[in-house]
C-alpha cells in the first residue's frame, strides 16, 4: 500500500552503506520507522527529508513488516535552528522527549503539533530559549496523561493560596493546612510560589496556540524551569543525552 503521510524526523540510524532508517512522528499512525534507501549519499535529492528536525510529506510504501519511503517533499527543515549549537541542542532534546512519549498509535493527544509548535518557537520566535523548555515539558507531560492537577488542594480538596507544595509524582498540590499536618508527606516535592503556579496553570491550560505566551518574573522563571524539568524527569524515569549535553554546556542559566 503507498500512503502520503506528513511527519517530522525525531530520531535517523545509518543502514547499511548508503541508507537511514527515520523515525518519524505523524498524526495518522503515532510513531513510525522508515527505510529510507539512498539517503546517505550526497547525491541523494531527498537527502534534505531524511534528516533530524525535517518535517516532510513522505510517499511511504508500506507492508506488514516493512515501511519503505518512495518520495518525500519538504515542508519545513527548521534550518535556522541547525545554525545555532544551543538551539539545535534544545530541537534534539525535544525530539527525544517526544519519541519516549510517542506510540505507534494515532497521535490523538497533538503531540506532533506540540512538537512543531515548539520548533517553530525556537526557530522563528524571540522567546528565551529556557522559556521554550520548560513550558514544552509541561505540555508534553499534558499530552501524555500526566498533566498535574492544579487546581484544588490534592488532599483535602480545598482552595490553595500562596505558596504551596506540588507533589512531583503524584502530581497534584498540597496545600499548607496540610502541608503542616498530613503525615502523607510526597516522596519528591517542589515549593511552589503562586506566580509559579499561575505560570503552571498557564502553560497546562492554553490553548495549542497560546502556551508560551506568558511572562514570568526572573525569580520565578528558576523555580518555573526547574519544577517543569523534575516533573518530567520524574514521569518519564528517563536520562535523556541531550539533556546532559544542554547542562555540560551551561547554555541555560
Ligand atoms: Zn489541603
């Protein structure tokens, strides 16, 4: 069967002399793996599709056992982002987060738009990077099911205000009543400013056009960052590389 499918490159492995496998996200079949003969050489005219961060329209031919790309058309290749080491370091992280999260099921969540939403940011917005970042991780975790509540106080159901605790793992808040007074004390916890947790209820709850239009105070944005990056370090039980690269690097404050 030859199908059209418009995906994005997260993840390319050298075959053989001259040909790639892609990993590539799409919205009809999740997450898919192509053979994409050829596409080493530099003769190759679709050498510009077979490449991370590439986002195409594939011609695939495809069997039970095997996915074969045909044709391919570029759409967007994000170029600007190749030029810069920190931006390229961001993109590649973002690609790795999202192949742990995606499935070989139909992306009925929005991850791919997540992603290009979030490629499009680094490439074409004047957004600190580091603002990118964590506001992505939140959404990510939000597409995969693990959006923290919120909300209302996770034990007691009541009203928070001020400072209050997020509970990593079991994603909800606590509030100080019981903060104070429960013995169920979360194994992995972050204190939470309110405008941290009006940031969180933000990017959690925006539309797919709008989550990274917040502004956030320079006190807050350390706290905002480094809440977002536990959080999915936490729900993934993922070392990412790329991540590691970004902190070697000290690219982000
Ligand atoms: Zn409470």
């Amino acid at each position: 069967m030859y199908v059209k499918v418009k995906g994005l490159v997260i993840r390319e492995n050298p075959s053989g002399e001259a040909d790639k496998f892609l990993t590539v996200l799409t919205q009809e079949f999740g997450r898919i793996s192509i053979y994409a003969g050829g596409t080493r050489s530099l003769k190759n005219k679709y050498i510009a599709c077979a490449q991370i961060l590439a986002f195409s329209e594939f011609t695939i031919h495809k069997t039970d056992r095997f996915t074969r790309m045909t044709e391919a058309s570029l759409i967007e290749s994000f170029y600007s982002v190749r030029l810069d080491y920190e931006k390229f370091l961001l993109a590649a992280y973002i690609a790795q987060t999202a192949y742990v999260i995606s499935t070989e099921s139909p992306d009925e969540d929005g991850l791919l738009t997540l992603v290009l939403n979030a490629l499009f940011a680094i490439a074409y917005l004047e957004k600190p990077l580091w603002q990118i970042k964590a506001a992505y991780e939140l959404r990510l975790m939000c597409v995969s099911g693990f959006c923290p509540s919120l909300g209302h106080c996770g034990l007691c159901g009541g009203e928070v205000s001020g400072e209050v605790l997020l509970d990593i793992l079991g994603g909800s808040l606590v509030c100080r009543d019981c903060e104070d007074f429960s013995t169920e004390v979360p194994f992995l916890s972050a204190k939470i400013p309110a405008d941290v947790l009006a940031a969180l209820r933000f990017v959690a709850f925006a539309t797919d056009e709008k989550w990274l239009s917040f502004r956030i105070t320079d006190d807050a944005a350390d706290t905002f960052a480094n809440v977002c990056e536990r959080y999915i370090l936490a729900h993934t039980e993922q070392k990412f590389d790329t991540l590691s690269l970004l902190k070697e690097q000290n690219l982000f404050k």
